[in-house]
C-alpha cells in the first residue's frame, strides 16, 4: 500500500499516529537543522519534517529533493508549533522516519503556484503541469461537480439520458462539419454532431418522453475568441410540451444549481424580454442585465435642426453613464476611439454632459440649443453629473456598436462583477434572418423551429416577420442556453424547408429519415440545449471556457501539448482512400 | 398544457377525477356500442372509453383513430368492470368527454409490440418505431440507471469525471484510427480516440488521483458479430495504486451495480485464475466459468500407442461431458461437424463413453484398450453415464477449438443460463505477443503496462515471458473490462517503446508529450476500463450489445436510418482539402 492518508485529512486528533504518505514536493526548505517538506497531493498539503540530529542518511535524502519529485514518506503525526492557520492541515506535522523517492522530476517550466502560470503558451504545452495547480484543478472539480448535479437533478425529474451517435451524417450546416471518411465505405464520410438536435427529436417520436444527454459536440469553424472545435452541450428535450412548460423545467434546473454551487436563492421568476426589446433596449440579444443604461432612442429629437450625421441616420440612439460627467477629454477621446476600432466599427460618437451644476456641454452644442439637449438628458432619465453618450447609423449596426460601448462602461464603471448574476429568458425570437448575399431566408436557430402560432398565416406573405417559438437563457451577458418548440406536423416541416430554399430532393436526402419519422405519429415537442463548457466558467467566475476545459486546443485548433492534428501516413491515406490535395486560394 | 398525467399512474383511487392525457394510440377495438383505445406513453397503458350514446360525433372520431395516432384525450377516471391484472392501471379507464388528434399516423411497417419486431433490417431503419416497444426502451432506461448509479459509487469514491478530448492525435494502433481532416490546417488530421488511454494517465501526473469517464470511444475495423464503430467505455484510473487496489475498488463497483440492478449478492471475492491457467483449463482468456467441464490433458497417455494422430500432436485435450453418454452417432456427427467448421477448425474429434454399466465404447477403440481409455477417463474424472470429447493437435490452436467445443456443450446443457453470473479476475497476462508474420512483439495490452516486477530482468532475455501486471474482469464468458498498471518511470517506458520496434524518433513522434510528462514527476498509478455496452447488455440478459445503443450500426458500419456514412459535396472536399481516390484493391 502506497499511503495510509491523504495530504489533506490529518488533524490535530491524529497526534501520535504512525502515517504514511504520497504526493509531489510542492517545496524544501532547511531551517536549523531540520528541513521542512510541503507534501502536495490532490486533497491537500502537509508539512513534513526532517531532523537532521535523527539519521543523517534520511536527512541527507530529504536535502537532494527537487520540486515536484514524487515521494513516499512514513513518519508520526505530531501537533506543530507553529500552526498554519490557512491550511486544513496546519495543526500537524510528520515527523519522517522513512523516505522512498518513487519519480524524480526536472525542473518544471514554471512552478505549481496559484498565482504563477508562466503564460498562456508554456500553460498549454505543458498543461499537465498546469492542472496540478489547484485554482485550474478546482475548477475541473467543479465541472465534475456541476455535471453529476446536472444528471441527479434532471433524473429526478423524470428524464433519461441516452447515448446519440458521434458518427453521424453531414446536415445542411455541413460546412461546418467535421467529416470522417469511412474505410469499410470508401468515397463516403460520416459527420461529427454539431448538436444531437435529429436524435433527439426522434426520441420523442419514440416516445421516450423526456431526454438529455451531456454530450460533446463538434464544429470546425474559424474560432473567435472563446470558441473550441469540441464542446460540451446539455442537452434536452420533452413531449406534450409547450413553451412555458420548458421554460418552468429549465428555470428550475438553472436555479438549482446557483443553489447547490454558489447558494444563491432566486426568488423570483427570471425576467423575460422579447427579441424585440432585447435589441431596441441593449443591442443584443443577450444583454447583460447586471445593469442598467438601457438605451434611449432620440431619432425624433435630433432630426430637422440641420446637422446631417443626425438627419442622414436611421436611428440615433443613446445611454446615460451615471456620475461621468466629469470625464475629461482625454477619456471621451478614449471612448471614441473604442468605438471606431474596426471590431465595433463607428464612425464616431456625441456626447452630452448634464453638470452637477445643471449647466450642459456637448460635442454637438453648436447644431443643438441647451434646452434641445435638456430634452434628450430629460429622456434619457439623466441626473446631473450624468453622461449621455451617442451614436447614429443604420439601425441594426448602431444598435451593435451601442451595445459595445455599454458593456464598456459597465466595465469601466465596475458594473460588471463576476460575482453578481442576472438571469433573463429571451423570447419571441424571429425565425427567420434574411442574407443580403445569397439573397434568402435561414434559420435563425435551426430548421425544425416552430413558428410562433399567432404568425403562422405570415409565412408565405411576411417571412420575415414571423415570430419562432424559440427562446435563450442569458446570464450576465452570455448565452447560456436555448431552444425552441419544434415542428412536429410533416406538412408544416415540408413548407418550412422550402421557405429555406431546400428541395424537396435536398430535403429528402439530408432528413429523409426524420421526414419519415415525422410520418408515424411525432408528439409535439420542444427542448433547449446549455452550453456546459460555459455554464461552469460563469460559475467559476473565468472569462474563459478553455479554463474549464482539461485539455482545450488553441484559436488554431491545434491541441498544442499532443501536436494535433498532425499528419498522417500515406498508407493510412490509402487504406481510407482519400488523398490531401493543395488548400483552396481564399 | 397538454396532460394532467401519465399514461401510468392513475389508479383506484383518483376515481372520480377529471383528467387529461396524451400518447399513443396502441389499439382501437369496438364492443357493444363502445370503444376502447388503449393510450400508451412511456410511463405505460390506460383504457380510454368512448360510448355511443352520449356524444356521437366524439364516438365517431373514436372510431376513425388509427394505430399509433397521437391523441390528447379528456375524461373522467371510473373504476373499471373488467379490471385488468397485469396492467398498473388495470383497474381504471377514462371516459372520454373530449379527444384531439394531435398528429395522425401512417400504418407503421410493424406494430409496436413487445413479440413483433418485423425482422433486423426493418426494425434498424425504423429504429424510431423499434424504440417504442417497451422491452427496447426498458433496455435504454436500464443503461441509464446504470451509468447514473456507476456515477453515484465512483463520486462517492472521491473520484472524478474529467471529459478528454475527442479530437486527438493518430496513435501506433493507428491503423484502427477514425481520422477527421482539419479545415483550419489543410494536409494534417485529427484521430477519434480508440480510448483515452493517455490522457487518463497524464490526469495522474497532474495529480487527479482518481479519475473516470463515460465515455465514447471509436474504433475502424472490420465488425465482427458484435462490435460497433463507436462504442463506450467507463475509464478509470488511480494513482498511488498496486494491481490489489484496482482490483478491490473495481471489484467493489461491479458487486454495487449487479447488487443494484439485480439484488444480487456476490459474497465472496471474485475468484483470481492466472492467463497461463485459463488457457489450460479453458482454451480462452475470459472463460466462461458459469460451468466446469475444464480440460483435462491426454498427450502423456495418449502417446506412444501407434495412433498417429495422437502421437504426432503437441497436444491433447479432452472435456467431460456429464450425462452424455447416450449421445447417438448423429449427435455425435453433428459435434465432429461443428469442430470442423472453419471459425473452429479442428480436423476431427475423438470420443469415448463411460457407460452407465461401466462399459467403455470409443471412436478410437481401436487404437487404445479399455484399460487406457479408462486411464483417460479417470483422469478426467468421468462418472459412468459421461462422454469424453478429445481434440489434438499444436497446443494453441487445439485448446481454442476445445474451448469452442466446451462452449457449444455448456449450451446444449442448459448451463449457460444469462440469468446466472459467473465473474472471474484474470490476471498475470503475458506482456508481448509474438506476431510471426512480422516477426517482431506486440503489446499484447498497451505500450503503458507495466511489467511484473519480478520478471523486469528477463525483459531482453526472455521478452516472451515476461508478465504483465495486467487484469481482465471477465463475466459468463464475456471480457466485462481489462486494464493494468502502467509504466510511470520514463526509463522504463523507452525500453518498452525499443522492445515493440518503436524507434527512438516514432516513439517521440508518437508520445513525446507523454514520455515529456513523465519526467515532470509522474506518480505510481493504474487502472482499467469496463465496455459499457456489454455491460449493460449482460444485465439485461442479452447476447447484442446492439440491443443496449439507442441508434446502433449494423455490419458495415451503416447506421441504416440515417443513411450515413454517405458522400459529401465536392466543395466540402474541396475546403478540407482532401480528395476521394480509388478504394485499395485488398
């Protein structure tokens, strides 16, 4: 037997026993003839002592470990002198009689501190090493931990999770797909899930009922800033559902689970906001509503006084910053420059200051008169020594540029803590979004999405304005999860299609069997899916989900600690029958 | 909302209650001026009454519902006349007050019965239907219980799930790899995990200490009876363990799990038989040990008597067969035929029969007297009544087609009842393969296993004898899961690599990140993995782990609902930069 304890469950009551432990030597330090060990395993540290007036040769040992080597020690347990309050351990010490070095170790590239890394790269090259730090290990603790919640709950609540394949068939979002080609069916490829969404739907035709799944899934596309190829989905679905009845089930899972990892109690129902108003009031369609400065429209107000940025915009809309009106120059330069950055894109900003002595300075103050300018503080709900900040554009684009510049000053005003969490369903999303470039409606979730009931008269004659009965979870800015009811008559999917410009060829061929099932009694249904890999990080508090994520790939893709992908034989080639040809000139 | 209950849970005791369901219809029949529909969900079956005289156009739409329409029906629960036994809510029916097709249903190319299937290719491509059976959907509800209860005992065990990735590196084994083309880096591939061998155990040098996964893994080959594409393993492993460790706390899970599904109670340990004496008594490293008939070995006595086929053969073996004596020459013929066919292979097969007077008769009377066969006879242990099959020939190939033959004999003996468990450790497998066809060893686990201690110094004298430390978990016959300790010290692991005709550079080229990482200090550690498919699949006392997979492939690797794998469009190829070449002539 290695140990007999853990580095992390001796107590002051275990003085007098004879021990053994195991784990990595998180340091030595040798102070007046003793030298002091800090043990490390995953449950802890504990002090070990060495006595150099005991036997030398152990002693001696003890002096040539080097960080990070493995060791084996037995020794007796013995109350401390200096108690360390900060560790769980901190009562005791071991008195070591014995010493086995079971690994030595090089000198690791950085050291296994909390505080320490040694930049993103080394971090991942070496993330073995990083995970023995126990902020990145806790929160793989916690994704184990909110993962086995997830299931506990949701089983009792009646739902089974089932298994969907992995090697599956490319679907009409194929460009991002991964593909494998198949050696026992040369010229032909199985896809990677980008969702389980048709296995689940035909699990309901099955009658399961309720189902989910904590499910990997895959999509190869460029990865902006917080995107991995492989991610983590929580998925599920239930039958003789309508909207509210999933909205009630997954407000209920959400909430316990704030519950069981950070004990906080929503009282109250979570918020819901239209499509609509999401983007009239934030600009998103998932805004942070940790807090306020919702914007305000001022098309009305700014237009006809003969300043042609205001009169030549669609929209002009504004939010109040409280307490900034004393920003100097310098900062309202800053703020212009933040939304002129070609990932915002503005052309420019106008701003508005209500002193706290009630008098008014603006950017614009030589288009506008005070009480012009009084009247648009006055609907923006602005108090003196308030901000009001402006943009005007095409609507849509402004709207986005105007989100982006109040989430930097929820930032800047220190609006945005991690800590706090806001929850918001979004709802009455469109279901459809039309693209300029290929001149054609799409999905704005996915093809199986039920129309809104109320619009489903507009389908031919207003497509674009037809309501899905789809909706999202946002939490403190994020989109932690969403769904939507789904088509279930055979009919409604077969006109869905075509409105997406699929054939009836094209349709048969990528859902044929899905149409087919819809045939022999499809129950309605609905569900949603979280995103798990970002659950946990906003219950970590990180920024990142590669955080936790164990082994996450880079923006590349690349897996930088295994060098993949990687290429592979020309005999592997062969037996696939496939061959690499030169990339595509973009 | 669309029900106020289930399909089973209305009893006596909620008479009187207006109610509301919703499923499908299972059968219609007309009687007497009514109708009954039976209702079935997945929580199971109510009679649903309709009556002729209160409400003719409800009574008719009654009567125009078809098999496996999808209704939402109202009514009040009423004690029933005919009270039905054998279902939970036998002893109620609704009288229907209202009914609402939901969705219609063509005539399902087989009924959802528990008896009826429609044959293997209809039930695979309308898998959607075969799931609404309830004996098919008990299987996928049983394979949920026990991943969740496997969960609950491996947390409580303090160990943790970490998911690894699916999009990983092409390993030695590669030529079983699935390989996925990166769009992001053309020319270079991902592989499918064959298992996520490795990353286990750099969890251990990161110092997880205790880690599991549910998890799915893929492997390209030729599929024989039952094996699938993609499959699913619960992967363990533990730090700071000797092979008693994993074998105590794995021993402890499978006892929990058969004690949870079963109410079975192992009491004793698990019996331990080493590789060298499962091949002696068995002819196969997972014997099925649910019976005895262990061989005996004749060559001794078999030898020197002018019989060629004896004298000439490396070896002989025989079983006892109890009570079979009275095996006529057909039954016997039908043996000789079965040994003979190719998957077996045997030349033939000799016999001799104790009768129940003590006579002796004998397919090689000829050659040997009474008083050797009885010599064989004793030797084997033989009552009168028995029957002795013997097979001969090279030593490895004999004991395996004697093993075919012990088998085939269990069955016809009724001793190979499902519902009996029999579980096994094998242990002490040897460490290399010889493959003459390449002439060189293989690891006959993995490259991480590490040797027997005490056979590390015949490593490079005696590669072939060395023992692993290394354990399969073996069920009625059925490898349950496998694993050993692995390999921590870097030295060690080389010497491997060069054993298996790794060279310095594919070994790096290979597992350079995992030969890096154990330098960093890489502690003691072991573990295995169980198929989960099978294991379920042995719970529920079937032979196909196809029976347990919600959407299983068939043969080919074909998922026949779906259609997949299929071909992909020329610009999909074309943006991975792969292109699809001729198939190999094999």
């Amino acid at each position: 037997m290695y140990r007999t304890n853990t580095c992390g469950e001796l107590r002051l009551s275990d003085a007098g026993r004879e021990v053994t432990l195991a784990g990595w030597v998180q340091r030595a330090r040798k102070m007046g003839g003793m030298t002091f060990v800090d043990l490390r395993d995953r449950y802890g540290i504990t002090q070990i002592v060495f006595e150099s007036d005991s036997d030398t040769a152990l002693f001696d040992a003890a002096n040539k470990l080097g960080r990070e080597f493995v060791v084996q020690v037995s020794g007796t347990v013995q109350e401390r002198e200096n108690k360390n309050k900060n560790l769980p351990t901190g009562e005791i010490e071991i008195i070591a009689t014995s010493l086995k070095v079971l690994n030595r170790s090089d000198v690791p590239p950085f050291t296994i501190e909390d505080d320490t890394d040694g930049g993103d790269d080394l971090r991942m090259k070496y993330r073995y090493l990083d995970l023995r730090r126990s902020c990145v290990r806790g929160n793989l603790e916690l994704r184990h931990r909110m993962a086995f919640e997830i299931r506990r709950y949701l089983d009792s609540k009646g739902f089974l999770e089932v298994e969907t394949p992995v090697l599956i068939k490319s679907t009409p979002e194929g460009a991002r797909d991964f593909v494998v080609p198949s050696r026992m069916n040369p010229g032909e490829f199985y896809a990677l899930p980008q969702s389980p969404q048709t296995f689940k739907q035909l699990l309901m035709v099955s009658g399961f009922d309720r189902y989910f799944q904590i499910v990997k899934c895959f999509r190869d596309e460029d990865l902006r800033a917080d995107r991995q190829p492989e991610f983590t989905q929580i998925d599920c679905e239930m039958s003789f559902v309508e909207q509210e009845d999933v909205l009630q089930m997954f407000e209920g899972l959400v909430k316990h689970i704030f519950k069981y990892v950070k004990d906080i109690d929503f009282a109250d129902p979570f918020p819901r906001m239209t499509w609509a108003d999401a983007m009239r009031l934030y600009g998103s369609d998932k805004p942070d509503t940790r807090f306020g400065m919702q914007f305000v429209e001022l098309k009305d107000l700014t237009t006809g006084k003969g300043f042609a940025v205001m009169d030549d915009a669609e929209y002009v809309g504004a939010i109040v910053a409280p307490g900034c009106a004393d920003y100097t120059r310098k900062q309202l330069d800053q703020l212009t420059e933040f939304v002129k950055r070609p990932q915002v894109g503005a052309k420019g900003m106008m701003w508005v200051k209500l002193e706290n002595d009630g008098s008014i300075k603006s950017s614009v103050g030589k288009f506008y008169s005070d009480d012009e300018l009084r009247g648009w503080l006055e609907r923006g709900g602005a108090n003196p020594g308030d901000l009001m900040l402006i943009l005007a554009g095409a609507t849509m684009k402004t709207r986005k540029q105007l989100n982006e510049l109040r989430l930097e000053m929820g930032s800047r005003l220190g609006l945005r803590d991690p800590q706090k969490f806001s929850c918001l369903w979004v709802v009455d999303f469109p279901l459809f979004e039309w693209d300029d470039e290929t001149q054609r409606y799409y999905a704005m979730h996915h093809p199986f999405t039920a129309p809104n009931p109320e619009d489903v008269d507009k389908l031919d004659t207003d497509t674009g304005a037809v309501r899905a009965t789809a909706y999202d979870m946002v939490v403190n800015g994020n989109e932690l999860g969403g769904g939507s009811i789904r088509i279930h008559d055979s009919e409604l999917q077969d006109h869905m299609f075509r409105l997406l410009g699929l054939s009836e060829d094209e349709a048969r061929y990528k859902f044929g069997f899905l149409m087919d099932a819809f045939k022999y009694g499809a129950p309605p249904h609905g569900g949603l899916a979280f995103g798990f890999d970002r659950f946990v990080s906003i219950l970590a508090g990180l920024d990142s989900i590669r955080d936790v994520i164990a082994f996450p790939k880079n923006n590349s893709g690349r897996d930088m600690m295994i060098d993949a992908p990687s290429t592979i034989d020309q005999s592997q080639l062969d037996e696939l029958s496939i061959a690499v040809t030169e990339p595509e000139k973009k």
